[in-house]
C-alpha cells in the first residue's frame, strides 16, 4: 500500500535505475514532501503534481507467454440497506508518531505505544507483532511492538521492512543490495543475504515476497527508465533469480497459503498518469488478466490491494485527468481477478491527492475499509452497500490533522486479536 501523503508511494525514476542505493534517500525526502503536500491540499483544495511510484519496479508488458483478456465494467446501484462489520482488530501509527489499536465492529480504540514516526505504508503485521522503520532516527531502526506484552523493541538497522508469505520470516532491509532473515517474533540467529550482482531490491515496497522468493530489480535499458528495468523473483537460500518481465509497476502481490505461486496486479512503469490498465498476472503461467477503468482515466498508482482469498482486488478508479490546479477524485473498483469483471463502487467517492488512496480488507472478505486524504468508507463488497467509517467521528476527517485511521492501516490476524485486545487495556 502507498504510505501516507507520503507511500505506498515511492521514488524517482533516475534513483531506480541509475543508482539503486539512492532510492532510499529519495524516499524519505518524499515522504517529507508529500507531508507538506497535503497539508496544503488540506487548507487550499489545490491539487500537486503526482509523484510516480515508478521504485516498484517493472513489466512493460506480458511475458509474450501470457495470455491477456479484458473485460467490461459493471457499475451497480448501492444496497441503502446498514450492514454490520466484523470484529477485527486494526492498527495504525497517527501523524504524531502515537500507535493506535482498535475494533472496527464497536470503534473502540486504544494508544498503545509511541511509533516513534508516522509509518505510513510501510506498517507490516506478523505472528502477533507489528513493525515498521522509525523515519525519526537517523540511524532507520526498525522496530517490534508484541502484542501479547504490548512491549516495543528495537529490531535492528534498517530502510524498510516486509514479512515473507504466511508471515514466518521477517526481512529487513540494510541497504539496496543487503537483506536480513529472522523468524517473526522471535531472537536469535539472524541470516544475512546479498542481492546478486545486477538485481536490486526495492525500498519502498511493502509486499516484497511472492512465492519462491524475494522481488528484485535489474537497472533499465536507460539510465533511468523504470520501464526498461526487469524484475524478478530471488531465492536467498539459493541465490537463483527467475525472471517475470519487465516494466512492473507493483500494485499488490497476493500468495495463497502454502502455494507456490502468487498473483501480481501492476501496471506499466512507462505509462505514468495516463489511462492504462491494471493487469493480474500468475507466476506459476505468467498467464495476464488485464482490466481497463471504465471511467476511462486510469487507476491511482500502487494502490491496488488484494482480497484474503485472492479472488478480488479493490484499486482506485481516476474520475479525471491528474492536474495540479483541483484535487484528484477517483472512486472504488473492485475487480474479479479471474475474469477481470470490475464493478464500480459510486457512493465511495474519494479525494485521491498524489494519486493515493488506501484500502483494508476485513476478515472473510466480505466486507473492507477504503480512505484516502480526507475521508474513509466502510463497504459491503456483495451489495455495494457503503457508509462513513471512523473512530473519532467528531473529527474533521483530514489525515494530517486527526488521529484516525489512515494509509498505515493494517488487520491484525484472527488469532492474534485477542493478544491485541488484552494488550490495548
């Protein structure tokens, strides 16, 4: 997910291409500046110009193995009837650094630690924990907060954090070609691993694992075109590569449990603000399934997250060109990754300022949070039922000014929720 008028944004394409190790300095003054952004945004309405999330890295187009298809959208009228959420536990860092944990069924929430910074979309939860990087710090340490003992610790060095499928392993990122392995929630031995000559990973990207390995990148063609960069699935233990393509612009990856393929929903790194698909595609086939916005601007870049079981994947639909002189609007799509079907959600209509929106999916499927700058929906994926979802409902619903929820957002699994729970009394 993009961070915050910040993420799941990400950083220049110059930075990706021609010298790995400077996304990561790229990243953090674009944090800062998207900070600023929309604390303007928030007092003038004025939009700025959107900045690429071109360090996801790149698939210009299918592998010529893949078989693409599209499909017509299909927009529904909402279900006006209320629905009711599950009780599933969320937590999220507010824009004062302050760890919030809460139950989405009764907007019960509770401070539970200091984050030390806003972690926009790089917040990663995991075996009972949650993580993130301390922006803060000079020195970028990552850090744990257990939910069991509601302790936080320091996990060590480093510029980003991600947890493999299943959330076994923890990795952290040291450097654009240095990587360390630790099992989640847990001390002791830890693995160190370098990213083999030519590839690169990324530091922006939350969802840095699909099946088989770690996602990498390779320098483009150019000296900075994303689109000409290949990306490719890395083992650690192995140190084999396989590539997938190139020209990905990463939106989400979703790995079935204990499978040994995932599905990529991306879009192409040379299209920047322009109408283009988002396209799904298996590592197993490398088979495509591409779907076009019938709203005819395109989808928000990065935004795209998938359903628990995979089956859907809700983006962010552009109502209008990017301008720097109005606040970009786009409105929620839910997309059947098998057929490519869309089906526009009207009613959650959203101010997606820097092309940046954020969605949350609830325990079962059924049901999921989607916010953007200013405002945040609860939905009913079935009926397309939609209502304001918040937990200081009293609030102006800016972002950068309330402590609700907001891009950081992410569940905390079943299992761990009552931990959750008892650690937020």
């Amino acid at each position: 997910m993009i961070a915050p008028p910040d993420p799941v944004s990400a950083g220049s394409a110059s930075g990706s291409a021609a010298d790995p190790s400077a996304l990561f300095a790229e990243a953090r003054r674009r944090r800062r500046r998207r900070r600023i952004t929309a604390a303007a945004v928030s007092l003038a309405m004025a939009g700025s110009v959107v900045i690429g999330l071109t360090a996801r890295g790149g698939h210009h187009d299918p592998a010529p193995r893949a078989a693409a298809s599209s499909r017509p959208a299909v927009t529904t009228k909402p279900d006006p009837r209320r629905f009711t959420l599950p009780a599933a536990q969320v937590a999220w860092v507010d824009y004062n650094g302050a760890l919030h944990i809460g139950d989405v069924a009764t907007g019960a929430q509770h401070v539970v630690a200091t984050a030390g910074s806003d972690a926009g979309g790089w917040f990663v939860a995991a075996a009972g924990h949650v993580y993130w990087p301390d922006f803060s710090k000079n020195s970028g340490p990552i850090r744990g907060y257990d939910l069991a003992t509601g302790k936080t610790r320091r996990m060590g060095r480093g510029e980003s954090v991600f947890a493999s499928p299943g959330g076994r392993h923890l990795y952290i990122v040291r450097s654009a070609t240095r990587l360390i392995e630790l099992r989640t929630g847990r001390s002791g031995a830890r693995r160190a691993f370098t990213v083999p000559a030519g590839w690169h990973l990324s530091c922006c990207q939350g969802d840095g694992t699909a099946a088989g390995g770690v996602i990498v990148y390779s320098a483009g063609r150019r000296s900075g075109s994303p689109a000409g960069a290949r990306i490719a699935i890395w083992n650690p233990r192995n140190g084999r590569i396989r590539p997938l393509g190139k020209g990905y612009l990463i939106d989400d990856i979703y790995t079935p449990p204990g499978a040994r393929h995932s599905l990529i929903a991306w879009q192409s790194a040379s299209c920047g603000a322009a109408n283009c698909p988002i396209r799904i595609t298996s590592t197993a086939t490398l088979a495509t399934v591409t779907v076009r916005s019938p709203l005819h601007h395109g989808f928000t870049e990065g935004n795209g997250t998938f359903s628990p079981d995979g089956t859907e994947l809700a983006a962010f639909a552009r109502r209008a060109g990017i301008s720097s002189s109005w606040p970009n609007h786009s409105e929620l799509a839910l997309i059947n990754t098998r057929t490519g079907t869309l089906r526009l959600v009207r009613a959650a209509r959203l101010i997606t300022q820097e092309d940046a929106g954020w969605v949350l999916w609830l325990p079962g499927g059924q049901r999921l949070l989607a916010g953007a700058l200013q405002y945040s929906y609860a939905v009913d994926v079935k009926t397309l039922a939609v209502r304001p979802f918040f937990f200081f409902p009293g609030n102006e619903h800016d972002i950068m000014t309330t402590p609700d929820v907001n891009f950081s957002a992410v569940v905390i699994p079943g299992r761990y929720a009552r931990q959750a729970q008892r650690g937020s009394r």
